[in-house]
C-alpha cells in the first residue's frame, strides 16, 4: 500500500467519523478504479474487491453499517447507514 492510498483510506475514514458525529443518517462513499492500473494486476476482480473490503471494514469500524455496493464505470459507490 502506498502513501497516497493511505491518504486517501484516512480522509475517507474521517469524512465519515464527521458525518457519524454530526448525526447524519446515511453516508456514501466512492472509489474509483484505474484500468489502465488494472491491466498490470494479474486478477484485477481480487484486488477490487480486496480494496472494498478494506474500506468497508475501516467505514463500519466509525459505527455505519454498509447496506449496498454498486458499481458504475470505473467508480464503486457504497452506501451505509447507522449502525444500530
């Protein structure tokens, strides 16, 4: 994992500590996917859904509770709503 990829995973976990604290319902998140990064890996799907899980275990450990992932293009949207 490099430098930025840590960035990135820690503003994304803080973005939803924020939404956590100020009460909201629901919080969304999105990655994107580069395929021409892709194209190096030798399963492409494995790394995918290695990076979704990372993310959703790092936003469910802030206290949401992923309900859905979807995919669009190259991006991958996730939603969550409060653990309860």
């Amino acid at each position: 994992m490099g430098i930025l990829h840590a960035i990135r995973i820690q503003k994304l976990v803080a973005d939803a500590r924020r939404a956590h604290a100020q009460g909201d319902g629901t919080f969304e998140a999105s990655i994107d996917i580069d395929p021409r990064g892709m194209a190096r890996v030798r399963n492409p799907m494995k790394k995918i859904r290695k990076e979704i899980d990372l993310v959703v275990r790092s936003v469910e450990a802030v206290g949401w509770e992923c309900v859905g992932v979807g995919q669009f293009m190259y991006s991958i949207d996730m939603e969550f709503v409060r653990a309860g």
